[in-house]
C-alpha cells in the first residue's frame, strides 16, 4: 500500500538533515547549469543573431560588439555544440568518478563551469561563443552523471526516489531561470549577463563543495569504513539507525561491531577508533588478513565491459532506450526554441509562454516527485510518453491550423507529461538496474546516449522544422518516436520499485549464488 502523503512528509522531516540538505543543494548545481546552458540562447536568439539590433544600444565594453550575425543553420550548431561537450563529459565521468570518488569529479566539472560562461559572455566571434559552449557543455555532461549517484548514494533509503527527483528539479530550475533572464535582458548587448551568469553559479558551486563530504558508500567501498559511518553519521543526524544502511554497503561489518561493542562494554572513544582505524588499514593492506574477504574495494567496471557483459547488457539497454526516449519524443525543441517555435502562432506572447512553461514544467516535477515511489519507475515513464505522444499530435494539429487555443493547450500538455515521469525518472533508474561496481559505466552509457540524442534533436529541429514548412509537422515524428519507445520500454525495462538489488530487478540469483 503507498504511503500517505503525511507519513511521506513525517518521514523526509525524520531523515532530513540541514547538513543533508545543504550537501544535496551544493551537488545539484550541477545539473541546474545543465538546464541553464540548454536553454540561454532561447529567448534572446533574436538578438545574439543580429535579427533584432537596436542602433542606440550601450554596449557593455567598446570592444564587444552588440550581436554576432548568424544564420539558422549557424545558430542550431552554436545551439547544438554544447550537447558534444557533454558527450565527452559524459563519457569521462563515470569511469574518473568510480576512481577517484563522486566529490573530486564534481569539483573538476567546477571548473568548466567557470571557464566556460566566461568565454560565452566575452565572445566577439561566433568560434569562441562555440568554444565556451562546448567547455561548459564538459561540465554539463559530467554533472548530470555524477551528481545523480551522488544524490542516490547519500539520500535515505526510502526517499531515494523523492531525492532522485532532486537532478531533473534542478534542470527544470536551471531552465526556468535562463528563461526569466532572457525575458528581461535580451536585448542590446545585455544577453551577455545571461550568458555570465552561469559563471557566478560556478564559482558558488566551488564554493559549496570544498564544505562537504564524498560519498560514504563510495568510500566504505574502497576501503573507509570509519570514514564512511561518520560522514552517514553526520548526514543523518545523531539519533538515526544507520545499522540498515551500512549493512547495505556490503563491507566487513566488523566496523559497524566495534562502534556496538563501544556502547555495550563502555570503551572509551580512542580506544574504538583505534580499533576502527586499525580495521581500515587491514582493510586496505595487500597483506592483511581480512583483505581477502572484504568487499570493501569493488573491481568497476568498464564501458566497454558492461555492454559486452551478459549480466549487464540488458540494463545498458534500457538506461540507453529510456534516455533516448527522454529525447526524441522532443522536450528540448521546446526547451531551446519555443521562442521561435511559437513565435507566428503567438506573436505577442510566445516569450512569456515560455517562461510560463518553464514554470510548469519545475512545478509538476516537484509535485510528481514521490509519484515514482509510488506508483513505479516503469509506470511514470509510460504514462509520460503517452501524454508526449498525444500532445505532440495536437500541438502539430494546432500549429498548421493556425488554432492559438489548440496549440498553446497542447504546449502545456507537452511539458506537464514530461514532468510526470520521462524528466526525473531516468536518472533514478539508471542507478537501480545495476549493481555499484557497474553504475559508472551505466551511467556513461545512458548519458552518451542522452547527449547523442540532444545533439540531433537541438542541431536538426530547427533545420527539419524550416524544410516542412514550419507549420508544426515536425511534430508527428516526435509522435511517432514516442509510439516505438512506449513499445519497447514496456516489453523490455523492468520495474525497480521496491526491490534490493540489481539482481532482484532482473529475476537473477544473488551474485554470490551464481559465482558458487
């Protein structure tokens, strides 16, 4: 039975620490620069592009000019480059982050964030707004890949789905802000404020991450035990049980009986923590005893590994299906170019459409957070891609009627569908369909997959959409993707929800089971 929505409100003020929220807040600045940077060249496309230049403007600096001339074609690269840093990121993250830990990534991917707003907002070419876009784009990539297992590996158990959410709020944050700033500063040369903003973000993400621990489960993993149950200590708070929560980890719980033993027999603090300490460099020693039983120190595994591994093909498959149902059923043709999309149906007022659709789009995520906790992950991504698939045939219905009722009613359907399960799900269930030694590589997967797809999306709609005419056809293909991927997703993709382990997820005995 589901929980009620009090007892679900009882138990996030139970588990919930302001330590906690801080640490998840600092995480998940970085997929708000990836929705950031998806959509700031949405409203002030006009001006950047040298289609609206004002003749009395103030330039910021002298030698800045006020706008950079560009084509369609030029714009949807500059557009789509980004998503080819992300590829890269993407594909980086997973392996460097399973290495060297979740906060060492996360403070790397900083620095594109910094470096790469700064090239965008002083560019006087189109190649160095390109250069910055695709620097930013290595940190957008490598953000929406770390940050999601990160999220996953410090939130409670029983909220992981209701944290998971936590990545595709920020995105939808992220692309609620731009568009806000895009509203009031796109014209003259004040786009570029838009573009330098994302740096100031950057900078307070840094910040923000030089105050907060790794991931415990990370480091019990490879060999911290100590370290780990005291960073879970502090994360959630002084009277929580954490006995449930280490035993997942999967490592020598003789840690967890030292810490038993220091209530039971009254052992003073040093003396514990001398044993603990102790334990984590047999733990960590080649010679040890207790090496040859821990699993304290997972072997990961490889990109490569995983598609070609028959245990972990299927779930490469699936993360790779559902993100690239994430993409071609068509939300970033709204997200990057309703703007223009929209503007011969609502002249006077697609611009501040959008910024309502980017607040409906950070509402209904937020709402629909526990929904995947309630009723599953497989569920909310299928009643997603229905909604898309329906109104992407009404929108293209209201568009080439010229029906502004049709067409703006359809938009809102678009966006609120996605909300309900293709936006937050997916990087929630990439990290549930395997087990931790293979999430990085799964993740990689799903991402290089997501980042190909919003590459071909951003870079041929507005190419695709101008050769049929403009009149909204485009759309049926998007209707037509969503038909195919609802299909195979149901077929193939497991439901998640409530279950332990990779291997209960795809009906397999216990990996100690299959190695005996």
């Amino acid at each position: 039975m589901a929980p009620s929505s009090d007892s679900l409100f009882s138990a996030l003020l139970r588990d919930t620490t302001a330590y906690l929220c801080f640490t998840l807040l600092s995480a998940a600045l970085g997929p708000f620069q990836f929705g950031y940077h998806l959509a700031e060249l949405n409203a002030p496309q006009a001006v950047i592009t040298c289609e609206k230049k004002s003749i009395n403007s103030a330039s910021i600096h002298p030698s800045l000019p006020q706008c950079l001339p560009m084509n369609v074609d030029q714009f949807a690269f500059v557009s789509s480059i980004f998503t080819l840093g992300g590829l890269v990121g993407a594909l980086l993250a997973g392996p460097y982050c399973n290495k060297y830990g979740r906060l060492r990534t996360m403070r790397l991917m900083t620095i594109s964030f910094v470096v790469g707003p700064a090239f965008q907002s002083l560019a006087t070419n189109v190649p160095l707004l390109s250069v910055g876009r695709i620097i930013s784009g290595i940190g957008a990539g490598a953000g929406v890949v770390v940050v999601p297992i990160y999220i996953s590996e410090i939130s409670p158990p029983k909220e992981k789905g209701l944290f998971g959410a936590l990545t595709q709020i920020m995105i939808n944050l992220g692309i609620l802000t731009a568009q806000l700033l895009g509203y009031f500063l796109s014209k003259d040369s004040l786009w570029r404020i838009i573009l330098a903003t994302a740096g100031v973000v950057g900078a307070l993400q840094f910040i923000g991450l030089i105050l907060v621990p790794d991931s415990p489960k990370w480091l019990a993993e490879h060999g911290y035990p100590q370290r780990a149950r005291e960073i879970l200590r502090r994360l959630r708070g002084h009277i929580a049980n954490l006995d449930e929560e280490v035993k997942a980890w999967n490592v020598d719980s003789s840690s967890q009986d030292i810490c038993m033993r220091r209530v039971r027999f009254k052992l003073p603090a040093t003396s514990a923590d001398g044993l603990l300490a102790e334990e984590e460099s047999l733990i960590r020693s080649p010679t040890g005893s207790h090496t040859s039983n821990s699993k304290s120190g997972p072997t990961a595994i490889g990109i490569f590994a995983a598609l070609l591994h028959p245990t972990y093909r299927p779930a490469v498959i699936a993360v790779i299906a559902v993100m690239l149902a994430q993409q071609l059923t068509g939300i970033n043709s709204i997200v990057m170019y309703s703007v223009h999309l929209l503007s011969a149906l609502l002249p006077t007022s697609a611009a501040l459409l959008s910024v309502g659709l980017s607040v409906l789009n950070l509402v209904m995520t937020t709402l629909c957070a526990p929904l995947s906790d309630k009723i599953g992950r497989k569920t909310c991504i299928l009643l997603s891609i229905a909604g898309m698939g329906t109104s992407s045939i009404l929108l293209a219905a209201g568009i080439s009627r010229g029906i502004q009722i049709l067409g703006a009613a359809a938009t809102l359907l678009f966006v609120a569908s996605f909300a309900v399960g293709l936006g937050p799900v997916p990087f929630i269930l990439s990290n549930e369909l395997v087990g931790p030694e293979a999430v990085g590589a799964t993740q990689s997967w799903a991402l290089a997959a997501n980042w190909i797809a919003t590459f071909a999306v951003s870079q041929f709609f507005p190419i695709l959409n101008k050769a049929l005419g403009e009149n909204g056809r485009v759309y049926y293909l998007f209707a037509a993707f969503a038909a195919v991927f609802g299909l195979f997703i149901a077929w193939w993709v497991p439901e998640t929800k409530g279950k332990s382990g990779a291997d209960e997820v795809w009906g397999r005995q216990p990996s100690r089971e299959r190695l005996e």
